[in-house]
C-alpha cells in the first residue's frame, strides 16, 4: 500500500511541474494569471506613502483700503458747511484683515479706520474720526494655483465721530461753557453681496512648511442700509433726528494678505 501512495505521489508532483513549467515557457499565459497582493486589503492603495489630501485649514491675515462714499447733507443745517464738507470726505479707509477657509468656505473679519482734519478755521479744530468694522462669509468657486475667485455676503457698521474744539488750547472756563465742544458720533449698518478675487504669490524658499503664500487682489460689493436712519449720539445721550446718511451703495478694496495653512485633521 506504501508502495502506490509513492507511486502516485511523484505521479501528481510531476504533472504540477509539467504545469509550471509551461506557464513560464509561454508568457502570454502570465498576464492570464490574477494578481495577487500580499498584505494590502482590498481597496487600499498599493503605494504605502501615497498620502490621501486632507482638508486643510487656511488661517489669512493682511492689509486694505477700503473705498466706501457717504453723503451728510441732511445735517447740513445742524452741523454747519464746513463740518459737512469734512464728513464727506470720510469715504477712504485704512485697515486690517484676518479670518481662515476650511472646505472653500471662508470667514473674514475686518477693521478699517482714518482720521480727517480742519484747521483752517479762525477759532475752530475739526476732526471726524472713522471706524469701520466688518464680517464677511463666502465660497470659493474658483480655486486653482494662482487665482481664487469667492462671492461674499457680509455685513459692516460704520462709525463716524465729529469734534470741534477750541483752536486755543488754554481757554477761561467762562468761555468754554459758552462755547461748549461739539462731539457727535454717527452709526450706521450696512449689508454688502460681492465678489472677491486674488492673485496667489508662493513662496519660493519654502523657509516655513506651514506657510503657503501670498496674496493680492481687490473686491467689490453693493452694499445697502440695515437700518433707514443713523444711531446719532453724543457723549451722554441719544438723539433724536430725522436725518439720514446717503451712501454711493458700492464698495471697493485692495488688499495684501499672508497666508498660513494647516492640516483639516
């Protein structure tokens, strides 16, 4: 019995090799053979450092000019004409960005800021401070490697602050009750929808693996009142007024901004 268990061992054995043996004589036959991968479950890259794109979370920050005309002559009668014409030439402003995009979503916030004077005056100092502030949400439907294109929808609240002092700095206390100084702060809410585009620099020397690039660009929205007439205060009070601030309903900007990017997860 031993005997034909032998037998038919090499019998089998020998048939295997024939099989082998052919399959390496006719290499057609080798590319019929399945591919077989050891070690990597099904629907897994077979490269091991092919790395898979995260998200990434892009934190911005820069400098703006922002352009944003505003009309007071409904004050005209309160204010005087020199007043007035200083108010008008509030329409320019100075200031910072920051904000980050996640999935193409982007979230900004921004203050902008400028100072105007009058000292032309015989006994009179005017000033009108301007304070601006603002958010902003949008999406970028453009996204390739040098521009990016975003539709925003925001909101900003603009804050205009009139002084007018004595031009002399030591006056009788008699005279400064007479002649009180004028301090008058305007607010005003406005809604924007408009479009932002940049222009992508990157960095060249890589000196930060975080850091991605630079960016220029410009933006520009219609913009509309949250509210028909202004918040007027002075320093203790509200007051009530039927006046109201006329805007161009346009903004315009230019802005540089640094860019930061880091990993979704």
């Amino acid at each position: 019995m031993k005997f034909y268990t032998c037998i038919l061992f090499f019998v089998i054995l020998g048939l295997s090799r024939t099989d082998a043996s052919g399959v390496l004589d006719n290499p057609a036959s080798i590319d019929s053979l399945p591919q077989v991968r050891l070690g990597i479950p099904e629907g897994q890259s077979e490269d091991p450092f092919e790395k898979k794109e995260d998200p990434l979370i892009d934190l911005h920050y820069g400098l703006l000019i922002d352009v944003n005309p505003v009309y007071f002559r409904s004050f005209q009668n309160v204010v005087g004409f020199d007043n007035l014409e200083l108010l008008d030439q509030s329409i320019v402003n100075f200031g910072l960005e920051s904000g980050f995009t996640i999935n193409r979503w982007q979230v900004s916030i921004q203050l902008g800021f400028m100072k105007q004077y009058n000292t032309d005056l015989d006994s009179l100092h005017l000033s009108v401070g301007t304070i601006f502030s603002a958010f902003d949400l949008g999406y970028k439907i453009i996204d390739s490697r040098r521009i990016y294109v975003i539709p925003k929808l925001g909101v900003r609240w603009h804050r205009y602050r009139l002084l007018n002092s004595n031009k002399e700095y030591v006056i009788d206390i008699d005279r400064h009750l007479e002649d009180r100084d004028l301090d008058l702060r305007f607010n005003q809410g406005l809604g924007s929808l408009g479009l932002r585009v940049g222009y992508k620099i990157n960095d060249s020397y890589n000196a930060n693996k975080y850091f991605t690039s630079y960016s220029v660009g410009f933006y520009a929205a219609h913009s509309f009142k949250l509210h028909h007439r202004p918040g007027v205060f002075s320093r203790r009070n509200q007051l009530r007024t039927e006046g109201r601030l006329h805007y161009d309903q346009y903004i315009v900007g230019i802005y540089f901004n640094s860019h930061l990017s880091y990993p979704g997860r």
